[in-house]
C-alpha cells in the first residue's frame, strides 16, 4: 500500500515538493487555505532576475500536481491535527479527515504590514503604496499614476520597510526586496522613461546569481539611482507629493526629496498559517519567528517532531530559486524517512553548541 | 491624506488617564513665561469641572532644564524626583499631573530606569533617605496636564462659549499643532496617539470646532534643545529648528499655533520677532505673525474667560487678531494691567513684526 | 534690524528639489558610465592628488548627483589626470571621461 503523506499550503514549496514526492511514488494529499494554487506567485507578474512572465513557474508547477496526481484540496480550513505512533490525523473544518504517514509544513510568508512602519505614512499619505501593489499595477496592465490621477515625474523606492529593524521585530533580511526594487525600477522607467527613481538602501544586497548584472543594469541602461540612507520619516506636501528625509549616508548630510509617488519594498515575515500550523503540531519557532529547523546547515527540512518536516519560507526568506530547490530537498527527506533511512543520527565533527542565531 | 490610517494608529496608542485626585506639579519655564495657562488649568479642573486637584508648596524643579544642559547628574535627578513622589504620597494622592512636558519626560524616564535597574531606585530610595527622611511610593498614573484637559476635552466643549472658527467665513480655523518632544518621543506609548501622529492636541482641536494642518516639518523640534538656546553661541542653531518650521507650515496659511509644550510656545512665538529683525520676514497675515497659545490658553477662550485672565498680554505676536477671527470681546485699554491695578507696562512695538 | 550676536543657522539639509543638478545631467548625457558609480571609494583611495589635498572624485559624483556643485567646482581642478582611478574601478567608470565632462561645465 502507497505510504501517504500530506502538504499543507499550495504556494511554490507546497507544490513542488508535492509534485516531486507523487514522482516518487507517495499519495500526495495538498492542502490550500484558499481557492488556488500558487500563493504569492499569483500576485507577481515577471521575476528576478530574468525578468520571465511569474504565470510561467505557475504553469511549470501544475503541470507537476497534474503529472503526479497529486489530490488538492483547496479552501482546507485545518482544524486539529493529532499524532497517534506514527500516524497523523489532519481534520478540517468540513469535517473530513486526512491520514498520512508524514507531514509537510509548507505554510510560507505573509508581506509585513506597511502601516506598522508608521513614520513612512503608508495609509495615511496617498502617494506612499507598497512593492506588492506596484506588481499589481504591472499584472494589470494599469498605468503608474499618482493618487492625483497624474504621471509621476520622481519615484521613491525604499527598501528594507519591516525587515533588518528591531523597531517591527524584524531583525532579518527578507533577501528578495533589494532586487525587486532593482527589477521594479527598471519596470518603471520601461513605462515611464522620464521619470526619475531613486532607491533608498542600506546595503545593496545582490546576492544571487545575475543579480548583479541587473544592478549594474538599471544604473548604467536605464539610469535608476541608488541613495545609501534608511528613510526616518516620509510626509505629505502640499501638493500631495511625499516628502522623504533621508540621511545620504556616502555625502555625510541629511537629504530632503519630494518624490511623486513612494514605493515601500515590504519584507516577508512568517504566515498567520505558519503561527497556526506550527502550534497545532508543537513546532518550534526560532528567534526570527519562522521555524526552527533541526540543524541551520545540515537538517534543514527536519522538523522538532518525528515525521514532519519543512519546505520553503515557512523557515527564512527565499526566493523562488531557492524555494524551489528546497522543496525537492524536502521530498527527499521524506522518502528517506518513509523507506526506513535514519534522517537524523549522523555524526557531525564537532559538539560544539551552535550559536542561538535562528 | 487619510484621516483613517491616523485614527488606526490613534487607536494604537491610548492610555490611562486618572479621572480625579490630581498631584499638581508646576513648570519651571511656564510659571514664569505663562503663568496664566497654569492658572488657568486650575480654574478649569476646580471650577468648571469640579475636580480635586492639589498643589504642594514644597514642590521644587524637577531638575530637568538643569538634567538636559548637562548641569545635574542622573542620580541627583532621581533623587529630587523622588522626593516630589514623597511630596505627593505625604499629601495622599498617586495622580501625578505635571505642567511641563520635560518634567513628564523626566517622570516617566525615571520610572522605565527603575523598573529596569531596580538597584538604582533602592539606591536612590536610600539617598533621599538620607538626605531628607521621606519615603514614597511609586505613583499610580502619571499623565501630562494636556492628558488631562484632553480626556474633558468634550466637557469643556460642552461649557463653551465660542468654537474655533472664523466668524466671517464660518470656517474652522486652521491649526497647527507643536507637541513638546518629551511628550511622547522617548515613549510612544505613554503618549495619546504615539510619537509619529500624537493626537492629543488634535482631539482637543477637532472638539472644539477647529481644523488641523499636517505640515513636512510637523515632527521637527521648535529648537529649545536645552543647552542650544541656553548657550548664546547655539542660538543660531536653536533660531533655524523654528525657521524650518515656519517655512514649511507657512504655505498652509494656519491660522494659529497651538502647543503643550513649555518652551515651544516660548520660542515658537518670540523667534517670529527675532527672524522678522533678523530677515525682515513674517509669517501669517498683514505681517502680524502666526499667534502661538497653550492649550489651556484656548481652553480658557472658548470657554469666555478673559484674554488678559490667560496672560495672553505676554505673548509677542498679538492675539488681538485672533480673538476678532472668533468673535471673542476684548478690552484694548486693560490689556497691560496687572492683578491687583499695578500696571504691566507696555512693551516696543518692534520694527518689522506688526504688533497690536 | 536688530544685531542678536548670533544667526539663522544655515540649514545643512541637502534640498533636492532645490539644488541644481545639470552638471551631473550634462556629465550622464556624454559619459553613461558615470551612472555606474557606486561609491566604493577605490579611486579615492589610489588617487594621487588624494593623498595631498581634500580631491576625492568618490565624493565628487556623489555631490554632483545630489546636485551640491560649489566643493566640486572649486576642486575639480586639482585631478592630475594620471589615469590610476580608471585602473582600479571595479565598475568600469570611464573615470578620465567623467572629470573632462566635469571640467568642461566647471570653466
């Protein structure tokens, strides 16, 4: 009989690990909070650094759930989840019941709140929007305009909006807001090539490969400029225009700018679903409030619970790339689980208590 | 602008504020640059609103000019706080009400030390020991004299006799809002509304039929900083904070500037005359200047108290035009007598800045 | 006019809508690899004329872009040309290009 195992949350990680562990030969069950697949990749219309269509990745992954006859359970409203041996019970709202033989945590991020950073006035000053809404203008097919109605002539970009800031909590780096700034600069001057961008940063964070080139891309094609200065305060003018006041770090002196529209790169902060997964199934959270992996370089996948197990941002930022590979990983594990393979008794060279980082 | 993200934010920071039995603790600056407004304070809380407010004669400076100009060591400080705790539990009460924003500061610091570093207030329970024999107790609610009047905000809107609009055009008033740094910078949430967008005086603004601009440099300090203006050598330093400020609010066209602060009334109001011999500039209408009031002066003139009652003979840029704005009778001839018929005298009128 | 003993402190904030920015647009137009600055200050550290008076052309592009021109303008002439700057920018900034761009909206 096929062992079973069950997916919770149908974003990036959900859906690949699932595809991958039906090619492997378990009876997938995937469960989604809401009507579709594809979470968060919904919402973007091209990707970093490639600068290909999102809807492409969606594509690719279904036909992987399709392929693996994977059974998706959208609008799963999970209630209670019980471990008896090794067996799990997951029980939804609806009153139906799944076993499986193990877990996969693929619960991923919610974008931080823009108002929490309230000196920057997002929801109170109309011309201050967030990256997320951008995109949505660029998904749409809607114009970039002001709240006025007009073109604007200068966009701020400012990066690091609830992340690295004790001030929201949120000491981390979300690793993808540099460069969607970068690839949502460039976006705006292919639309709008008279308008000026700023990006406001404070360490350019061009870690992945190609990301670089489209750094250098956007300065030296399409002439975006880079401020080093974290924003203290945005406020509206009174023309509605937004004034920032920025220290211009590389100068050594305060900046004011009115800029006609402010876009905050809002970071990525663990899910509502992963509070509520991880506290029905008695996982651990690390002190970023994701999840704590059994091992930060070794065991990644591996959960505090015997036979669950973690993919994708449920653990720490990612980006696709790396969310995609992680949930392959994550399918791996559980096959090595399932066929009776000890995950986690190998021997590392050294016993040294690790430092409490994550 | 969206008024509803500030009332989000509003909702976010509320606090408590004590509904009677107040400990009164005068400003250092106020009581003598305005001493109408504290006054006035107590002709509210006593006579309008009936409450129990209590001033003791042995309160003394909370040491915080002295604390910020680099004059008084911590521990002093702590120790001079404490005995105003002493005073205060002696009289049986555990509301502390002070004037002064710097003071509500002071107050409210010292208790985030103790409650962090409990050796320092048994330290400092020890020193006052020592020095003076007193004891105390930690007081129940602190809140600033502005917490105060804000929480009757409605009452005294309910008593009033005049509304913060101009009689000719029926318009609100355009107001500015100052809020002294300490109020709520340090601490955001001991502040009605936060840091970002306190609401304090707006709530009482909104109340009382007057409509607030939001201007770039809102947030920027009125430039007191202390040590800056006490130094002649930094006052140039100190002067521009106001300059900035008058600039960036100027383009509103406000019709007044209210503030709950004891130095920013000060110097919001007497840096309009400096600027205006320094550059030749006013602000506000005819060259007479943008005039400048505590909350407790606008408290008292809706509620029809007499403009030379609330001291407002001291302030440089003259209320007169105001008072015409919202209807509010004057007599020109008692503006400069004193309590008691002495005679204030009656002060230059400047070269640049239009007075009355 | 009345002689307080001190003044209006001049405000050191950069005022971007203010500040005029043309020389840096000029020196953009004719030499793109301008924009590929990224302050990392190697050209500074090499540079000749860097090691014996305040020259730092790290400093100069960012003060152009920013619109801020006076310090620029009355230093820009100190460069001796040598060309080391252009040998170390890891960004391949046409250094040599940029400071004749420069100097040719400055006399």
């Amino acid at each position: 009989m096929k062992k079973k195992v069950i997916v919770i949350g149908g974003g990036i990680a959900g859906m690949e690990s699932s595809a991958h562990l039906a090619a492997l030969g378990y009876e997938v069950t995937l469960l989604e909070k809401s009507d579709k697949l594809g979470g968060h990749l919904l919402n973007w219309e091209k990707l970093f650094p490639t600068m290909r269509m999102g809807k492409d990745v969606v594509t690719f992954l279904n036909e992987g759930i399709e392929k693996g006859k994977v059974h998706v359970v959208c609008n799963a409203n999970i209630t209670s989840a019980i471990q008896k041996n090794n067996q799990f019970s997951v029980f939804l709202e609806n009153n139906t019941t799944y076993l499986a033989d193990a877990i996969l945590v693929t619960t991923g991020y919610d974008l931080f709140d823009a108002r929490r950073k309230e000196e920057y006035g997002y929801g109170i000053y109309n011309n201050v929007i967030t990256s997320a809404e951008l995109e949505g203008i660029f998904l749409n097919g809607f114009q970039i305009v002001t709240a006025e109605g007009n073109a604007p002539k200068r966009i701020g970009i400012v990066h690091c909006v609830g992340s690295r800031d004790e001030k929201t909590g949120n000491t981390y780096c979300s690793k993808v807001c540099c460069v969607t700034a970068v690839k949502q600069s460039i976006e705006i001057k292919e639309r709008l090539p008279d308008a000026e961008v700023y990006c406001f940063y404070m360490d350019m964070r061009m870690f992945g490969m190609h990301f670089e080139a489209l750094y250098r891309e956007a300065q030296e094609k399409w002439g975006v400029n880079f401020i080093r200065g974290r924003l203290s305060e945005a406020c509206e003018n009174i023309d509605g225009s937004v004034l920032v006041k920025v220290e211009d770090t590389l100068a050594g002196k305060p900046l004011k700018m009115s800029v006609d529209l402010l876009v905050l790169m809002v970071g990525i902060e663990p899910s509502a679903g992963t509070k509520q997964v991880g506290k029905m199934l008695n996982l651990q959270f690390g002190v970023n409030r994701f999840f704590k992996t059994a091992d930060q370089h070794t065991l990644t996948n591996v959960s505090n619970v015997k036979g669950v197990f973690f993919a994708g941002t449920c653990t720490g930022p990612k980006t696709i790339t790396n969310t995609i590979t992680d949930a392959r990983a994550a399918a791996s594990t559980i096959a090595n689980y399932l066929s009776g393979h000890e995950i986690d008794d190998r021997i590392m060279a050294s016993d040294i208590q690790l430092v409490a980082l994550w | 602008m969206n008024i509803d993200g500030k009332i989000a934010i509003w909702k976010d920071y509320q606090k408590h504020i004590a509904a009677d039995k107040y400990f009164y603790v005068r400003s250092c600056v106020r009581q003598n640059f305005f001493p109408g407004s504290e006054t006035t304070f107590l002709r509210i809380l006593r006579e309008e609103l009936g409450k129990d407010v209590y001033e003791h004669p042995c309160h003394t400076t909370c040491t915080g000019i002295g604390y910020h100009g680099d004059i008084v060591p911590l521990d002093t400080m702590m120790t001079v706080v404490a005995r105003q705790f002493a005073l205060m539990t002696e009289a049986g009460y555990e509301n502390l009400v002070p004037s002064c924003i710097t003071s509500f500061g002071i107050y409210t610091e010292v208790l985030d030390t103790w409650h962090h570093f409990p050796e320092t207030e048994a330290r400092v329970r020890e020193y006052l020991k020592k020095a003076t024999g007193r004891e105390f107790k930690i007081p129940a609610n602190i809140a600033h004299a502005s917490d105060v009047v804000y929480k009757f905000r409605n009452e005294i809107s309910a008593k009033a006799k005049y509304k913060l609009v101009n009689q000719h055009t029926g318009k609100p008033l355009k107001v500015v809002e100052h809020i002294g740094c300490h109020y709520s910078k340090m601490f955001p949430d001991k502040g009605i509304g936060g840091a970002e967008y306190p609401y304090v005086l707006i709530g009482m603004v909104n109340d009382w039929g007057g409509e607030i601009v939001d201007y770039p440099e809102r947030r920027h300090c009125c430039g007191f900083g202390f040590r800056q203006y006490l130094v002649q050598a930094n006052r140039g330093y100190s002067i521009a904070c106001s300059h900035k400020k008058f600039e960036s609010m100027q383009p509103y066209k406000p019709d007044m500037i209210i503030t709950n602060c004891p130095g920013c009334p000060m110097f919001l109001d007497k840096w309009q005359y400096a600027i205006a011999e320094m550059e030749g500039k006013t602000y506000g209408e005819n060259g007479q200047g943008i005039p400048v009031f505590t909350y407790e002066e606008v408290a008292g003139l809706i509620l029809g108290y007499n403009p030379w009652d609330l001291g407002l003979q001291t302030h440089q840029v003259s209320c007169e035009p105001l008072l015409d704005k919202i209807g509010i009778p004057y007599n020109a001839a008692e503006k400069y007598d004193g309590v008691n018929g002495i005679k204030l005298g009656k002060p230059e009128k400047p070269a640049v800045l239009q007075c009355v | 006019m009345v002689d307080f003993g001190y003044k209006i402190a001049k405000d050191r904030q950069i005022d971007f809508d203010k500040n005029d920015r043309s020389i840096a647009q000029y020196v953009r137009k004719h030499e793109p690899t301008f924009n590929l600055c990224i302050s990392c200050g190697t050209c500074a550290a090499t540079c000749t004329a860097r090691q014996f008076t305040d020259f730092s052309l790290r400093k100069y592009i960012l003060l152009l872009r920013r619109g801020e021109n006076k310090e620029v303008i009355e230093n820009i002439h100190k460069c001796m040309l040598c060309g080391k700057c252009q040998l170390v920018c890891p960004m391949g900034v046409n250094t040599r290009g940029v400071i004749y761009r420069i100097m040719e909206m400055c006399i």
